[in-house]
C-alpha cells in the first residue's frame, strides 16, 4: 500500500520543537515508503480556520522552518479554510442520511447542563434534547447548530500504532458539534474532510489529539468513509520532566537555527527523541529513512536535553564542509561589523576553518572564536591576554617582528622560526609563544598559534605584532 501522511499545523504561532519532530517522523514514514515500499507522500496542510489568530507571518514562519529543517513536500500547499464549503457540505450530506441532526439548544440550556454535570462531578456531556425531537417543534428564528448523532451503546476502539489498542465507552462522547450556527464547519469534521479528500493513510501526531481520534473515527463510520491508521507519539518533556513551554525555555525552530544549529544537527537529535536504532546517537538522514517505523516509536514522553543536542550539533559541524560554515560565520560576522567582510578576510576565515571548527558546539560559537580573524585593528586583547603583554613582552615583540620579517608564511617554518628565536634568546618557547597569541588573536586561547599566522598572513600578522610592540613601555 502507497503511504500518505501529512504535518498539518496552525498558523497562530512559531513552528515549535514538538511540531517539527511531527513533521519529521511524517516526512521519514513517508520517505522510508517511497524508497523502501509501494510509495510514500508527504503533504503539508494549514489548518487556518481560526481566521482570527491565524497570521501570514505565522504560515510563513512554519514553511521558512520546514524549508530549512529539509523536510520538502509533495504537491501542492492545502489550506484548510478554502475547503469550508465543501466540510459544510458534506454536514449537510450527514444531516439528509439522518447521521447528524439540527440541535436548538441555546446557550443557557447548554450551560445548565454543564452546571449540572459539575455539581454531580462527572464530566461535562452533552445530552441534546432534538436528538430524537421532532424539527417540527423547533423555536422560530433560532439558527440551529448540526451536531453527530453519535453512537450511544457500545465503544470505540483505536488500534494506535504507538499507543495500542484504546478503547473509550460510546457513553462517554457526546453528540458533537460538527457544523456551526453561522454554517462554519468545526475542527473535528474540517480534519476529518480533508483527510479524506487528500488519501491520507496513516496521521501521525502528538498524543495531545488522542481524544479527537475517537470523534474522528465516529465520523468516519457516519461517513461510511475509511478510517486511516492513527500514530500518537507522546510529547516531548523539558528536563525537569515538565511538557516543553514558551515560558520554560526554547521551543521555536527558528530560535534554534538563530542559536547556531545546524538543520542536520537538529534533525538528528529530534528523531532520537522517542525513536532509536540501537545504541546509535549520531544517525544521518539517509540512514533514519532506511531505518524508520513509526511503529518503533516509544509510548513515553521524550526528555530535551540542550547538552546532548550540543554535542549532536559539535559533531556535524566538525563533519561539515568548509565553505558551507564560512557562509553561515561570514554571515553573522558581517552583522556585527556592519559591514561586508572583504576577499581577503573571507580567504583567511576559510584557511582558518579547519582549526576552528573542532572547537565549537554551534555555529554561534564557532563565529564568536573566528571574531579575531576579520577584527578591525588594533586588537583589543582580553584582561588575561593584557597581563601577558607587558612593557618586556611587548619589547620582544617588537624583536620579533623583524625576525620573521624574512620567514617562509608556512605552519611548519613559522614554529622553527620561532624556537630559533626562543633559543638565540634563552629564554623559554612560552615566554615568547604566550605573548604572540596575544598580540595576534586578543586572547589566551586559539587555535594553534602557527595555523593562526598562516591563516593571517604575513602582512596582518606583522602587523599585528607590530600593534602589541608599540604599545612598550
């Protein structure tokens, strides 16, 4: 069978974390079919019928976070608000097969009910007295609602293909609205329609929509149409255990891309959450789609740890390609410059890599430890980095500089240069060592100090020394 899955958000907000791991498990179920089975599809979907909160910049927000997570779509955006008419429609359709009925009930009679339910502590239900009531007797210039006539004795049962077999008693779902006063169709029949009308096989989702998949299902049933697989994967927890929020941390995609992760990176962390293959950490996309069942999901809620994702997010930048981090490095340089690094910093940046990267958990680290390549001169160096260049040092320094003025620019020649000097000295490597790396890169730690210079080059790092020496005295 050809698997058809969609990720279908709200646009009232950020992507956030939990989203994108949907979006994922969705996109990897669906691609593990396409290579591996009869055919996989993953469609995207805007539930936008909350026209009030729904935003274009929210909706933009969300596809700007796919696109960059990687997780491409197939056909066509749906936005579920074009297809009112046609969710309305098919109420009306349920309404003339007697599957669905018009309820008069005005507010007030509704709320006595729920005052009644409270008062005898049982949950809240619904008992609609034009269920079986004749639509003769209904009040004049009442606009009625369409509610489900819902089946009454026995139980739904979903066999969830994370969650097992649930089951809840009819008794306990009431009637459920499913088209509006004002003809507008409600969330559990506009899902319903659409999953319908796109094939979907299989919806996957947070655990949070359990409930509405026994609503669903009696929709279905009503409809006569047939029921996909549902897949409830559990939240994802901070932490202290408590469910991911706004006001307890990071939940926004682009917050994290803003931090220095890489989509990879983060891709990679997020399919371990609640999934796994072994005792593999490091799991590459082609891999998580050869390997990925949604039915490998666990049942419990997954725990965020930011230190795990630093260490997921180190290893793929150490993996990655040069050019590629100088891009995303000159991006956020060029910011805090306010200016447009030159060809000459580029090319330094790039031959510096190397060295760089290895020592840095994000991409905003990586930036922060590449700042003295491309910092305007004279550098300003560190309080530790100042201890180190006093009046004898800076006076070496400025021995130094004339030293090397001949030297071959190359790692290897650089630190012979720089032992002879030591030597023709006698003094210790250190003494002359600690001082260069300050006057170099404003700091007491760096890369190794001779990649440094050959990343500089011969004129900038001259002149860099040259800076710290004449501060003597």
């Amino acid at each position: 069978m050809s698997v058809v899955v969609r990720f279908a958000p709200s646009p009232t907000g950020f992507l956030h974390i939990g989203g994108a791991r949907t979006a994922l498990f969705n996109w990897l179920y669906a691609r593990h079919h396409q290579r591996y089975g009869e055919g996989g599809t993953f469609r995207l979907r805007i539930e936008d019928t909350d026209r009030v909160r729904s935003t274009p910049e929210a909706m933009a927000a969300i596809i700007d976070g796919l696109s960059w997570l990687g997780l491409d779509w197939d056909g066509d955006i749906v936005h579920q608000f074009a297809g009112a008419a046609r969710h309305a429609e098919v109420a009306r359709e349920m309404l003339a097969k007697g599957r669905a009925y018009h309820c008069y009930c005005t507010p007030e009679e509704l709320e006595t009910m729920r005052a009644k339910a409270r008062a005898e502590k049982r949950s809240v239900h619904i008992e609609s007295p034009w269920r079986d009531r004749d639509p003769a007797e209904a009040p004049a210039g009442v606009a009625p609602v369409i509610r489900l006539k819902a089946p009454q004795e026995g139980a739904t049962t979903i066999r969830d293909l994370v969650q097992g077999e649930v089951t809840v008693q009819n008794s306990e779902l009431d009637d459920l609205i499913i088209l509006r006063a004002d003809g507008t169709p409600t969330y559990n029949l506009s899902v319903v329609v659409d999953d319908h009308d796109m094939g979907i096989t299989h919806v996957i989702r947070g655990d949070d929509h359990l409930n509405n998949a026994f609503r669903q299902t009696q929709i279905y049933r009503a409809l006569e149409w047939h029921v996909p697989e549902f897949a409830h994967v559990p939240l994802i927890h901070d932490a202290s255990g408590a469910k991911m929020s706004k006001r307890r941390g990071t939940v926004a995609v682009d917050a994290y891309r803003e931090m220095g992760y890489l989509p990879e990176a983060l891709r990679n962390y997020l399919v371990r959450l609640g999934w796994s293959h072994g005792d593999d950490e490091i799991i590459s996309t082609e891999d998580a789609i050869r390997w990925f069942d949604i039915k490998d999901v666990g049942r419990a809620a997954a725990r965020f740890d930011p230190a795990k994702l630093d260490n997921v997010n180190a290893h793929y930048i150490r993996e990655a390609d040069d050019a590629r981090l100088l891009a995303l490095v000159a991006e956020r340089l060029e910011a805090q410059l306010g200016r447009t690094l030159s060809e000459v910093e580029r090319e330094r940046l790039f031959k510096a890599m190397p060295g760089l990267k290895p020592r840095a958990k994000t991409i905003v680290e990586l930036a922060d430890k590449a700042w003295f390549y491309v910092a305007p001169r004279p550098i300003q160096p560190t309080p530790d980095a100042a201890k180190l260049l006093k009046p004898e040092a800076r006076h070496l320094l400025g021995e130094l500089a004339a030293y090397l003025n001949e030297a071959e620019w190359q790692a290897g020649a650089l630190e012979q240069r720089l032992r002879d000097f030591a030597d023709s000295k006698n003094i210790k490597f250190g003494a002359v060592a600690q001082p260069l790396r300050a006057a170099l890169t404003g700091s007491t730690a760096s890369p190794g100090i001779f990649e440094v210079m050959e990343a500089l080059g011969q004129d900038e790092s001259l002149g860099r020394i040259t800076d710290a020496a004449g501060g003597a005295g």
